[in-house]
C-alpha cells in the first residue's frame, strides 16, 4: 500500500488550513453536494425508458405476488435477460415503500449505488491519508456527467459498477491488510455483481487482479495469500450459483440456454443479426464524451504522472489505471457494445485522477499557479453541475415527452379499468405495460388474436397503427373500434404509433 503523501506546504485549497473554523463544515459541504446531484427530484418525471419500466414491472410483480424467484413481466411472461439482482433490490425499497414500486422506488438503488461508489472512491484514499485526492476524485465521479445521469436511471450499470469496484477495491486492500478480511468481502460483492449481471462481472473482475499483479510484482515484492484466495470461489459459488441452478431446473434449461448464449455469447461474438455491432475502438470516443468535464485533464494528468515518476512511486495510482484500462480493454473486446457497460470503469479513472492531481500539486512551488489550478477544477465542477442541469432540465424532459406513456395508459384504463385484461398485439411496450398494470397478455399469431376475440363480451386491444388496417381484413368477424392514439411528436425522429381499440358490441 502506498506511504500518505507530502501535504500541500500552502493553502491553495482553502478546506486543508487546519486552523480555519470553518474546517469541519467544508468537508461535508461537498459530499452533501454530491448527495444533491444523485437524488434531488429523482422521481419528478415519469419512467421513460424500456429499461426502467422493465425493472419496475418485474419488481412490483414480485411484491404483489410474492413471487421472486424468476423475473416475470406483468403479462405473465418470463424475463431471461438478466439475473434478478437489480429486480429484487427495487422490490426491497418498494416493500419498504408500503409495496409500491414509483419511479423513486425504481431509481433508489442505481442512485444510491452511484452515491456508494463515491464513498468508495473516497474512502480508499482517505484511508491512506490522502484526503485531498480523496476529496478530487470524488468530485470527478460524482461530476462525471454519464455517470451521475445514469446514476438517476432505474439500470443495472451503476449498481454493477458498485459492485465491482467494492470487489476490487476489497482485493487491492487484501494484498496488504487483513487478507482474511477483504478477500472474503471481494467475494461477496463479486457474488452480488454475478446476480446482478451474470458471468460478465467475473470477465470484469479476474482479468484486472490478474493484470494487476503481474504487473505490481515488478514494482514491489508481493506475494499470494493462497488460503484467503482459495475462500474467493467457493464464496462467489455459494451466492450465486444456488439461484442459476434453482433457475435452470424451473425453466427446463431455458433461462440458462437464452441468458447465456443470446444475452453474453451472442451479444460478445456479435452473432446475431438482432442486435447492432460496433468497432473495437468505439469506447474509446464514447468514454471521452462521456467522462466530460473530465477527460482532457484526466488525459494530461496521467501522461504527467507516468512521466513523472508517479506510475513507480504510488501503487493506488497503479491500480487504479490498469483496472480502468483493463476493464475498457475487456468490453472492447465485444461485437455489441452500449456506453453504460463502460461506467464500472469510471471510479477507476477518478482514483487515477484524484491521485495524479494530488502529485501535480505537490509538484508545484509556485503558490499562484497552485491556485489557478484549484479554480480550474472548481470552474470543471461548475461545468459539471450544467451539464447536470441541461440533462434533469432539458434531456430528460425530451426523453419523457417522446417515450412516456402514462397519459395513454390513463386513457386506455379510463375505458377498461382495472381488472378488466388489455391484450397488446404486435408490440411490447414495458412502459405502457407498466402503467396499465395486471392483467396484461401479449401476442403475436394472427390466430391467437382471432381466438381471443371470438370470446363472448367486450374485448380491449392495443396495437401499432400500421395493423389496424390487417387486423379488419384478417378477422373481420369482430369490428375494432379505435378510441384513442399515441400522439404524434413533430420535429423528431420517426417512432412507432400506437392505437387503443375495444370490440364494437
């Protein structure tokens, strides 16, 4: 573990003067900050993305049911895309909400994952006495603008990130301190990144120890702790595989045969023809747009700090950027690529930051460009809380205004209250299926249709609008009457309309 650097001889940053008063208040000033940025007005819009309503679907049928071994949508269909870590963790805050899954319900856990990889990044640097590059790399993430945006999302990649970098962080302590501590707690955050997200977190998480120490043991002497690592798998096996194996036999094979050949081979080899491939260099762009205030100081730093000597001299620093390299490097290795798969990579790249800068400063005897510097990080920050801004004021109203189905829902229950069954034809909309609530069927076959509305009594139907014309001329032996539409969205991009039709007698 790395020795506490030098402090800075002046007060370029105004919170390290131990004689200010003001002292304790200035340290937790930032992190309440930081907490603002997560959770202010989490739930003020509407679930807007299929994602999101996909998890609060699956979660509020846990609660209602019961039921939380297979993650099941509201139409009675089994979800295989992934395991259910993240559904169980939004069905705990909804249970805790009177059962009621709401759009804060459904982002509390990315959001204060988000917070703990914060805490996290600040932590490791504060326990080897570096509260300033504690205190940098903190605001670097929680600033980050990909990250705290979907930090606020109900999506499995910031929990992920949590858990991975818990799962590192804990190895690299392990390796000096306590190994029968921290390499037992690394297995169990490896345990819970496997439940969030299946076999992709170990190809995250092994690759980067692996790297890390071969690369550390020509650095410094540094040995295996073979007992506490034997505990690792056997740790990782007993949470994770008795709900893989549960799940294998209650579905005949299939969850496994659809969630790890589609949803990890396919999406890696880019084998099939459903989903969009991309370069191997794309993440490369996506992280520098993405990890914006931050990138172009970040790239100068690090290029200072390997220069410079700090590469040798701080293990922290040498950590932190190969596990972020490796971790981009592994997920540049897939056909299909998303740029939230890159976040577990972000609190690495902070770490790096926070301790590099930390080394810059130290660096420089003239007080005046110290001071210039502090500016220019806070002015990053302040560009950082605009981008916040434009995305919680702007982007995320777009986003609602041109995905968000309540309004419709309200209408289409409005006509067929609850428990009166809607049929989607065609479609699958999980954020109308969200706000509509059981029951909900799903289908597909023209047949299925026709024998559903050949039942005796009044049947409700939701389709793309292209299908109502067919749907006349396939069954004409019931007339649909249509009854209200999706609207149209003017200046945007082309989108699937949607029609709500209910049987004429």
């Amino acid at each position: 573990m790395s020795q506490p650097c030098a402090q800075l001889s002046y007060s370029a940053w105004s919170f390290d003067s131990r004689k200010s008063k003001l002292q304790p208040l200035a340290r937790v000033v930032p992190y309440l900050f930081i907490i603002c940025l997560f959770f202010l007005g989490l739930g003020h819009r509407e679930l807007y993305s299929s994602h999101e309503a996909r998890a609060a679907q699956i979660a509020q049928r846990m609660l209602n049911t019961g039921e939380w071994g297979l993650p099941t949508l509201f139409d009675n269909r089994a979800d295989y895309q992934k395991p259910p870590g993240f559904y169980w963790a939004v069905a705990a805050v909804g249970w805790l909400n009177g059962g009621i899954v709401t759009e804060w319900v459904a982002r509390f856990p990315a959001a204060i994952a988000g917070l703990l990889c914060v805490l996290m990044v600040s932590a490791i640097l504060r326990s080897e006495g570096r509260p300033q590059a504690a205190f940098i790399a903190a605001l670097v993430l929680a600033t980050a603008n990909h990250f705290t945006s979907i930090s606020r999302t109900a999506r499995i990649d910031v929990p992920l990130a949590c858990a991975v970098t818990a799962s590192l962080l804990a190895v690299y302590r392990g390796f000096s301190h306590y190994p029968l501590v921290w390499f037992p707690l690394a297995a169990l955050a490896t345990g819970m990144a496997v439940l969030l997200k299946g076999p992709v977190a170990v190809a995250l998480i092994g690759p980067a120890v692996v790297i890390w120490f071969i690369i550390e043991r020509r650095h410094r002497p540094i040995s295996l702790p073979i007992g506490p690592l034997l505990l690792v798998p056997l740790i990782v096996a007993g949470i994770a595989l008795p709900w893989f194996i549960w799940v294998n036999f209650a579905t005949d094979g299939e969850y496994l045969r659809v969630f790890i050949w589609h949803h990890n081979v396919a999406r890696f080899t880019g084998s099939s023809p459903l989903l969009a491939t991309h370069p191997w260099w794309y993440y490369a762009p996506r992280f520098a747009l993405d990890f914006l205030p931050w990138t172009p100081p970040l790239i100068g730093l690090v290029v200072w700090g390997i220069r410079n000597g700090s590469w040798k001299t701080d293990p922290t620093f040498r950590f932190s950027l190969i596990a972020c390299v490796t971790i981009v490097a592994i997920l540049s290795t897939a056909k299909f690529k998303r740029a939230d798969y890159l976040i577990p990579a972000y609190p690495f790249a902070a770490i790096a930051f926070g301790c590099v800068a930390e080394h810059w400063l130290a660096s420089k005897k003239n007080l005046p460009s110290a001071r210039r510097a502090v500016w220019g990080f806070f002015g990053l920050v302040g560009i950082g809380v605009i981008i916040w801004l434009v995305t919680v004021l702007v982007i995320e109203r777009q986003h609602q205004a041109r995905e968000g189905k309540k309004a419709f829902a309200e209408v289409i229950r409005m006509h067929a209250p609850q428990p009166i069954q809607i049929t989607q034809f065609r479609m699958e909309s999980h954020l109308l299926s969200f706000h509509l609530g059981h029951p909900l069927r799903t289908l597909v076959e023209w047949g299925d249709l026709s024998e559903v509305l050949a039942q005796p009594g009044q049947h409700f139907v939701v389709m793309p609008t292209e299908f109502v014309f067919a749907t006349s001329q396939i069954i004409p032996s019931r007339k649909l009457i249509p009854i209200a539409e999706t609207p149209v969205l003017p200046h945007d991009k082309p989108y699937r309309r949607l029609v709500f039709l209910r049987t004429e007698d």
